[in-house]
C-alpha cells in the first residue's frame, strides 16, 4: 500500500490541474458560496498567526498559492512548501502575475531588499520549496509565523507533524493550522473513515485522509511540547448539505457564515464544526 507521503504527492501531482481550475477564480468570482468560505477559513487562519508586517512567513502545503496571496498583503519575502511539485508549479504561475516568484532548493535567506524598493540581484517576493512536512529540515527558530491549512488532514503521524514543526519553531514563534473534525455535520469525515476501515478507499484514486476530536487535538499539542493560545471553529452550516443549498449567492453564504460565529457559543454544536483552526506556541 502507498504511504499516506506517496499517495499524496501522486494525487496533487496528477490533480495539480484542477486545483487551478477549482480555485483560480477565487477573486474574479467573489458571489460564489464556495469561494466565500475558502476566504473565510483563509483570512482566520491568517488573523489567527497574527501575521504583521516585517514577520518571515511560512506557509507548509502551499497548494496553488491561495494563503500566500493573502499573505503577501501583510508582509514579504514569504516561503511555501508543498509535497507537490506540480503544485509549486501551480502556485509559480497563479502568484506571478501579483509577485516576483522562485522555485528553490532549501530555506537559505533571501537577498535583502534594495534601499529603492525595487526588485534586484534576484530578490523575490515568494520562495517555494519542495518537500514533505515530515520530511522537511527546516531552519530553527527562523520563522516568526508558520501556517498549514489542511495538510494535518492528509497525514497519518500527526504527533510527528507536530514535531517537526515544533523543532523549527522559536520561543515567539506561532503556528497557526487546521484540522478537521471526525464529528463534522458535513457527515464526510464518518463516512470517509468507515469506508477506510472497511477497506473501501481507492489509494490509487483518492486521499488518505485523518480526521481528529477536539479532545484529540488538543491532547496531540499538549504531549507534543506545545501550548495552545487559541481554537477557533468554522463550518457548522457551511459544510452541512443541507443547510448549504439555502445559500445561492454571496448574501447567502455570509449570512450562514455569521450563524456559524454565533452557533460557535452554543455548548450543545460546538462539537459539530468541520473545521478547527489552533494557534499554538512551544510550551518550554
């Protein structure tokens, strides 16, 4: 069977295509529900690093660039990496019409900016490196904010996830990701883990994925000489198929978006939301 490394890299490298189809127009078409809350997990992901200008920025799993567009309204030079080459490929070509953009081999500093502001001597805006998160040597105390937005969901070691980010993490470093909640009423993540364990998952098809509880979560960051600073939750409504079809247009998906904020206080659905966001920092 393809480790949960492989499977992953063969289905971005064949699917890297699509993505870009899928997403590319996150912009241009800002009513479509979909793309409302995409920009809704992305800028409280952003907003959870409490990414400032200045901050050197990592982003793991990259994908076609979404979070490192947003992330270059805050600050540069920042860096990506994804277990895709394809994917870089992708997230070179979305991001080059909006940012000077290279494919590199390891984390070595950028050239420093020119005084004028301009773009000389090979300085660039996103540095994009290929690699595997559990793969990955990444520099020590470097980065003054590291983001992943669902990657944890595709990998099955989560405590060596953890401790791999944890190593590269300095004492004021924030890691800020998601992960996605077995209990979910999108009902995806039961289906999906009963179809695993009955051996009805196509490897050759479709992702390995790993759902958590909240309880696990917070347990994998405590045991992993990390200490959370905040849990936020999305996508109660906007994930569950009912719910969704009400929501047409933009109006619509926002107005599910601010149910979900205050259906987020209600004890009885809190552990409903599909989507748990945590910024955590190292515990000693």
């Amino acid at each position: 069977m393809q480790s949960p490394a492989d499977n992953a890299q063969r289905f971005y490298d064949a699917h890297s295509e699509e993505y870009v189809s899928k997403w590319s127009r996150i912009d241009a078409e800002p009513d479509r529900p979909a793309h409302v809350y995409r920009k809704e997990i992305i800028r409280a992901l952003i907003d959870l690093a409490r990414v400032e200008p200045g901050d050197e920025v990592l982003e793991i799993g990259c994908g076609t660039g979404l979070v490192l567009r947003e992330l270059l309204e805050r600050t540069k030079p920042i860096w990506g990496t994804d277990i895709s080459r394809a994917m870089l490929e992708r997230a070179r070509e979305e991001l080059s019409s909006a940012a000077s953009v290279a494919i590199v081999d390891g984390f070595d500093p950028p050239p420093p900016e020119p005084s004028d502001g301009l773009l000389q001597g090979g300085a660039q805006d996103v540095l994009l490196v290929h690699g595997d998160m559990l793969g990955l040597e990444l520099p020590p105390g470097r980065f003054d904010r590291i983001l992943s937005m669902e990657v944890l969901r595709y990998i099955a070691d989560l405590d060596g996830a953890l401790q791999r980010v944890r190593a590269a993490m300095g004492e004021r470093t924030t890691f800020a990701f998601t992960v996605t909640n077995v209990w979910s009423a999108s009902l995806f993540p039961v289906k999906y883990s009963l179809r695993r364990r009955l051996g009805r998952v196509d490897v050759d098809a479709e992702l390995l994925q790993y759902f958590v509880t909240e309880r696990g979560i917070r347990s994998a960051v405590e045991r992993n000489g990390l200490r959370l600073v905040e849990l936020r939750k999305l996508n109660l409504l906007t994930f569950n198929p009912l719910a969704s079809r009400t929501a047409r247009d933009r109006a619509g998906a926002e107005r599910l978006v601010a149910l979900d904020r205050k259906l987020e206080r209600v004890p009885l659905l809190r552990n409903a939301f599909d989507t748990l966001l945590l910024a955590v920092r190292r515990a000693s």
